[in-house]
C-alpha cells in the first residue's frame, strides 16, 4: 500500500453512512509505514476542509487517557485501586447512586471496579430513567447544549436503576457506563489537588511533548480552534460544553497524529509501568458483541467461527461514540487512530481498520 493508495481508501468513506468528514492515521510499529489522510469538511457550515491537522473530539477513547493518569496515580501511591471509591469522594455525593434490589452499594464500590466497568452502576447518558428519555436521545434530539457538574450527573445516576450488585459478580459482568469514568475524573481532582484538565496536561500532554491534546474546559471553549464537527446522521452536534463537563468519559481534543503519539506511548510503557498491564488485562469481560473490557481498554476480537479461512486479528485500544477510534494490532505490529465524526455508525470505525489492515497486508 502506498500513501495514495490509503488516500482514496480514505476519501471513499465520506458519503457513506451520512460520514461528512474523516481523518485517519496508520502506523507501523517500527515506523517504516507512516500513513496520515483526511476527507471531507470539517464543518459544512462554513465549507472548511478536514485536514490530518484538523483537531478532533476523541470522545470515549479519552477513557485510555483516564486510566492512563489512574496508573500513575497508583503507582505514585495516590490510589489505591482495591479501595473503595468512598476513600476519595464525599459521602454525600455517592449516596444512592448505586441501587440494586433495594440495598445500597455505593459506599462500596471500588476503583478497580470503576475502571474495569464492572460496577454495575447505569450509565447517565445512556440508559433512560423510567419513563423518561437518557441524555444521549436527547441531545439527538436536539436539546441545547449546557455543562453538567458532577452532582447533577450523580442525581441522574440515581434515578436509573443499577444493572447487577457489584459484590455478587466476582468481576465477571460488565455494564459499559460513562459514569464510571466521571467518577474516575472526580477521584483525580481529589487526590492531585486539581482539575482533571490540568492532570492531563502535567502528567501526559507535557512528558509526551503533546501541544495540540487538551481536556476541553469551558474557558477553551472560547479560546481554542473549533474542533471539527461531530454528526448525526445530516444534524450537526455542537455540544461543546457539555463535552467539557465529559473530560474524564469523553472530551479530550487532539489530532491525529498526536493521538498516536499517545497511544504507542500508552503501551510502550512510557506512562506508566508496562508491568501492570498483566492486571489490566487479566479478565476481559464482553460488553457488546464483539468487543471485551477489561481496565480501561477494549478489545476487539471477532470469533474463529466467524472468520475460519483468516483469521483477524485483535485489536485492543478504544473507540468512541463519535465514531472515533485508537486502536493496536499486537499481530499487525500496526496503530491506527482517527474519527468518522458520525454517532449514527459506531460499527464503521471497525470495518475501516479492518480494510486498512487488509489494505496494507
């Protein structure tokens, strides 16, 4: 495959599936493939170009960086994973937000339990307090973009009922809920003294040379470049401050190519100690077909009976809503990172890598 050659492959997803822009980057494990391109507007609006310049929301791939600062906070002894989450956070503003069959298990749950999306707790975008609609449809239908601070979320937490008691799975089910992570931002602001955008900055963007990745704040919203636009379907999604009230969950902005500095540094070792990844994925639980959870990284692994001639090959990293994606082929020895900028195609973003990876073999 030549630099062209991904180009067109590139250029030929815009258009479907309503995907208005794209941008994405492949890298060889050694480097000696190093592929960048983009397509499409990145804001229709205004007919400016998608460039691989362009600075995109990473949406719930922000959850690697997450768990990136939570493993240096461990390491660092800030954190202990194995305790309950009530050691970092006020009483008050946990208290029911975990529910099942009448016995309160807030106080109880772990950090470890937070990362792993084994805490059984709803997820306050995504699942409908009964009788009514989640935030996610919502916004999809057009509400009005505002910030949420932590106790408004918890308060939505609490009138969604809980998937599964956290004591009585043994780590074994997993519920995908952005409110795990939330609660993962609140704790890094507690233990560190400051805001999770400021976390970031100091202990990832800075050590990797990062100057284009920032958590966005709404003081950013003001200041910074607009990010290209995410859409559903033709309506566009301008949600900017509630991204910045998502940081920990969902509202990192960064490019291309630096999200791929991040990612290979994620799993070299270079911000955190290499050795923990053996607890971080000892146990992959399943979340939605085919992809698997364990801390804070998905993996992607379709079944040998769905593809017995080839098998394809894993891919561990993290996708987004937005139809982002930062993924690693252990196998392929390949990185790949990028966006569709489109919710209405979460499949998409696998399908691509999954061309990609045939593209370049």
């Amino acid at each position: 495959m030549q630099q062209t050659q991904f180009a067109t492959l590139i250029a030929a997803q815009v258009g479907k599936g309503a995907v208005k822009n794209i941008v994405a980057h492949v890298q060889s494990q050694d480097g000696t493939l190093d592929f960048a391109s983009a397509a499409g507007l990145a804001h229709v609006a205004s007919g400016v170009p998608m460039t691989v310049d362009t600075p995109y929301c990473i949406a719930s791939v922000s959850k690697l960086y997450t768990v990136a600062l939570i493993m240096r906070l461990y390491e660092q002894g800030l954190i202990d994973l194995d305790q309950p989450i009530s050691a970092y956070l006020p009483a008050p503003l946990l208290e029911g937000i975990h529910v099942h069959h009448g016995r309160d298990y807030s106080q109880q749950l772990t950090v470890a339990q937070l990362v792993s999306q084994t805490s059984g707790l709803p997820d306050y975008f995504e699942d409908k307090p009964k009788g009514g609609q989640s935030l996610d449809e919502a916004f999809q239908a057009g509400a009005p973009d505002r910030g949420y601070s932590t106790p408004e979320l918890m308060a939505i937490t609490r009138s969604i009922p809980a998937k599964f008691a956290p004591a009585a799975h043994d780590g074994k089910k997993a519920h995908y809920a952005d409110t795990n992570y939330h609660l993962l931002g609140a704790i890094i602001e507690a233990v560190t003294g400051q805001t999770y955008a400021a976390a970031v900055e100091q202990m990832i963007c800075a050590p990797l040379g990062l100057r284009h990745t920032y958590a966005l704040t709404a003081e950013r919203v003001q200041s910074e470049p607009k990010f290209a636009t995410i859409y559903a379907q033709d309506r566009a999604l301008d949600l900017p401050l509630f991204l910045a009230s998502h940081g920990a969950e969902g509202g990192i902005i960064a490019t291309t190519r630096e999200n791929l500095t991040f990612l290979r540094a994620f799993f070299d070792g270079k911000l955190f100690d290499a050795q923990h990844f053996t607890r971080m994925t000892r146990q992959w639980n399943s979340i939605f077909f085919p992809i698997q959870y364990a801390y804070g990284i998905m993996r992607f692994k379709m079944p040998r009976i769905l593809s017995p001639f080839q098998p394809m090959p894993e891919l561990i990293g993290h996708s987004g809503s937005t139809g982002s994606f930062a993924f690693y082929s252990p196998a392929r020895a390949l990185y790949m990172v990028g966006t569709l900028n489109q919710t209405n195609a979460p499949s998409k973003p696998f399908r691509l890598m999954l061309q990609i990876m045939s593209a370049i073999k």
